[in-house]
C-alpha cells in the first residue's frame, strides 16, 4: 500500500510542458491506487502561460470536480525575475530568443517557459500571479518552486546560492503555501547541459556540497512562515541521477523533519498515466528515512 493518500502535485495537458494526463484519468487512477485527497497543479512560470490556467479550470469545472471535497484546484507557479515579467507584460521578448550564454548560443522561439537568459543577475525576484486571479480562477492553493536561474553563472556555487535566495524568497512570499521540491534542479542548472544538451555534464555532486547551514535557514523559514515543504518522488526519475544525490536529498527532508517541518507529497504527475512503478519505489524508499502516513498534510485550502 502506498503511503501517502494525499497528493498535491499533478499537471494536467494543460501544463506548458511535456505534461499530458487528462482531469478525468488522473482523479479515476489515483483513487483506484487509494489516493484520497488530490490536487491539480499546472505550471505558470510568468503570465504567458495564464490562458492555460484558465483552461484547466474551466474542464474542472466541467467535470464537476468542484462538487467532491476531496479534488482540489491547485497551481504551481515559479520564481521568476521582474526582468521577466515586464518583458512578458510589454510582449517584448523576442530579443531573447537568441542569446550567447557563457560563449555558447542558446535558441528559442517561445517565453513559455520564462525568459531563461539575459536578465541582470541576481536582480528582484517576482511571481507574476495576483491575488485578484488567484480568486478568479478559484485557486485553493499554491505550489511555489524555483524552475531555473536568476541569471546567475552556470555552475555549482552560484547556482547554490541562486537556488538558496529564491527559496528564501518563495517561503516568504504570501501567496506561497508549499515550497515544491526543494533543491530540485540544482544538478541540472550547475552544468551548461541546457546549452549544450549534453546530460554528462549534469554536476550531481553539487547536492554534496549544500552547506548544513542554508537548510537549516530554510527550515526555520518554512516553520516561521508556516509552509509546507514538498516531498516530491520525481527526484528518483532524474535521468542519472546517482543514488548519493537522492540520498543527500532525503535526507534533507528528514532533518527538516526534526526541525518540525511540516509536509505535503507530490508526485509531480507529468505523463498521461498514474506513475505506478515510480512512486512504488518512492514508497521504499521515504519510509527509510522514516517517513509515515501521518507526516503528509493537506494544506490549508482557500475556500470561495
Ligand atoms: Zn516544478
Ligand atoms: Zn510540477
């Protein structure tokens, strides 16, 4: 039997990425697993990606969703620049679509996923949702998660310190109420590998080198701030990712524990099915670190 029965961590088709499960398939799939509580959190990086929150809640809607107390209307945003958002506001971003990154040139033809370079470093940060579409889309809650730089070297230590700075701030911020897999990412964003495709240089030995005292800041942060950390089983699917770094992961999460952090589970649904085999070795391997039933909550929901 699973552990958790509660999950707040799934995208729908209406994810701006490779995202593809249906509304209908993920509540019927969950449950026949012994999920009780769900949540749909599709991903809005800058309001570029708005239109598609409005379309999942439009199918929640339709399916009737909002009638059973147990679905739950989610979001999960990222820490972006307000470099980024201005740009996205003005539709001036085409300039950024090709752009020398460290002497390598990166291509796009789409802001859907933010405006990933050429920003100032180190510059304000911002979540580009408000209050007022907060309640007009009827959000009952908020994923916050860092999805990619503050424009800050690729590479191993600035990118701990970038990753550290946006948490902090994501904790912080008064719409947050989970903090999405923490430390996510890091591997990914302290090597070229987005530039250069090349997934070898991934640095997976940067989750060795997190300084005890940045999660215990965010531990604290979490706790005085009231928000929940995210225990999301996507980190076991991380191409290449070695068992080390998973296990420096958890056992992050199991400190934070001791420190009275509370917690939510994500599964981080980006497939059109329920990923049985994946969070079957999850399972195995949260409850070495001792994690049980009772340590996943449900966030409080904002009720309209
Ligand atoms: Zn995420
Ligand atoms: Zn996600």
């Amino acid at each position: 039997m699973m552990l958790p029965k509660s999950d707040f961590h799934i995208h729908t088709h209406c994810s701006c990425d490779s995202a593809s499960a249906q509304i209908q398939d993920i509540v019927r799939e969950y449950r026949a697993h012994g999920f009780k509580q769900l949540g749909i959190s599709d991903h809005l990086h800058t309001r570029f990606n708005l239109p598609d929150i409005v379309i999942a809640r439009q199918e929640y809607d339709a399916l009737g969703c909002d009638a059973d107390p147990d679905l739950h209307f989610g979001i999960e945003v990222t820490c972006a620049t307000a470099w980024e958002c201005e740009k996205i506001a003005r539709r001036d971003y085409t300039s950024c679509f090709t752009i020398d990154v460290e002497g390598i040139p990166f291509r796009t033809i789409t802001p859907i996923d933010g405006v990933m370079f050429g920003g100032p470093t180190g510059g304000p940060l911002q979540i580009d949702l408000t209050d007022e579409e907060i309640r007009m889309l009827k959000i009952e809650y908020v994923i916050g998660g860092v999805h990619k730089p503050n424009y800050t070297r690729l590479a191993p230590e600035p990118m701990l310190e970038d990753f550290f700075n946006q948490m902090c701030y994501l904790i912080k911020h008064p719409i947050i109420d989970i903090l999405a897999h923490p430390w996510d990412g890091l591997a990914f964003w302290s090597s070229k590998t987005l530039l250069t495709k090349d997934r070898s240089e991934m640095r997976f030995d940067v989750y060795r080198m997190i300084p005890q005292e940045m999660n215990d800041e965010l531990g604290r942060l979490l706790i005085e701030n009231r928000k929940y950390a995210e225990i999301n089983a996507s980190i076991i699917d991380v191409q290449g990712m070695p068992d080390d770094a998973i296990h420096a992961i958890l056992a992050i999460y199991a400190r934070w524990k001791e420190q009275g952090v509370t917690f939510t589970y994500g599964s981080d649904l980006h497939e059109p099915h329920y990923p049985k085999d994946r969070l079957k070795r999850f399972d195995v391997l949260i409850r070495e670190y001792g994690f049980k039933e009772e340590d996943f909550v449900q966030p409080k929901f904002r009720k309209y």
